[in-house]
C-alpha cells in the first residue's frame, strides 16, 4: 500500500474510511477470536456540542483536531442470537450518521467453489468451511452512512498487520445491505 503512514494504518481520505480503519484498529488491539461488535457513527463536532461529557470520555477533547466520524462502540450483540436477526431489530436516532460491525468469519478463495458438496444446511456448511484446508480467517469492519455511502476493511489473521488491511466499498455487499436496512423506517 502506498499511503502507510509511519506510525500505524493506511492514511485514508474520506472520513469512513478512517472511520473504518479506526476500529479495524481498535478490534486488532483485542486480538482474534472476538464476539461481533457492533458501532454508532456520529459526528465529532455534534458529538462534541450536544455531548460534551461524552465527548470528553471518548477522548474528544475540544480544539483538538479530531477525525470528521467519530465510532461508538454499543453493547455486546446478545450471544446465541443470529446477526442477521439481531441486525433486524436496529433502529437508530437521528443523530447517528452511520453505523458499523466487526465479525471475523472463515473464508475460503473462488476456486472452492467448485468442491462444495450440494445439499448442504447452514451448520453442515459452517463445519464442512472450517475443516477446508484453504479457509482463512477474516476480520471484516463493514460501515454505512445514512447517505448509502458504504466502505469496508478486511484483514486475514494470516497476515495481521494495518499495513495488509484491504479496504472497498463494495467487499462485504451482503452485510453492507443489513446495516443499511437498520436505517430503514
């Protein structure tokens, strides 16, 4: 990557994008094997005007320059429940501009394809991924704005490092699609 500053991940230039790799960043601080984590987006100078108190507990000192979106992790996704299901319950304030998830799944490349035995339920499927000897593990941090802008990051467990995140809009289309619809009146 071209845009590596020197003291951590990418420079980014639009403020999802920080937004994005902000908390790839934090959820890398945690290490792997993380429950989902689910993040309000607001913005820093509202944020800081209506919130004070919490702006200051966030770091948000006033007359510090801050990033444009400013992540707010939310409680903990109830265990045991189905995050598209969870995703379905979402209605957020007017004052949150976007909202964002990290989960970490396992992947496999194009060319297993192919090999998937057919017939196959959900957990058949999940258990038949994680014995494939071509899986990887991916953290995905996918954020959507109000507005339908969309970013993501992926990074591989194989590869952990701010410096091999790949980040697009368009990487994680189905879960960018769930956390538009939490926006959904």
């Amino acid at each position: 990557m071209s845009n590596v500053s020197p003291s951590g991940p990418p420079m980014a230039t639009s403020p999802l994008t920080r937004a994005v790799l902000e908390i790839d960043e934090y959820t890398s601080g945690l290490g792997w094997d993380q429950p989902a984590r689910l993040f309000a987006l607001v913005d820093t100078a509202q944020l800081r005007a209506q919130e004070p108190g919490l702006a200051a507990q966030l770091g948000l000192a006033e007359g510090e320059p801050a990033a444009t979106l400013t992540p707010v992790e939310q409680e903990e996704i109830p265990a045991g429940t189905a995050l598209d299901e969870f995703l379905a319950t979402i209605a957020w304030p007017d004052a949150v501009a976007g909202c964002a998830l990290t989960v970490e799944r396992l992947m496999l490349p194009p060319s297993a394809e192919a090999s998937v035995p057919e017939g196959l339920n959900e957990a058949q499927l999940a258990k038949w991924v994680a014995k494939h000897p071509d899986r990887q593990e991916v953290r995905m941090t996918v954020a959507v704005l109000r507005n339908g802008v969309r970013e993501s990051a992926l990074r591989l467990r194989e590869k952990d490092s701010p410096t091999e995140v790949l980040t697009g809009a368009m990487l994680v289309p189905g879960l960018a699609e769930a956390l538009a619809a939490t926006f959904e009146a």
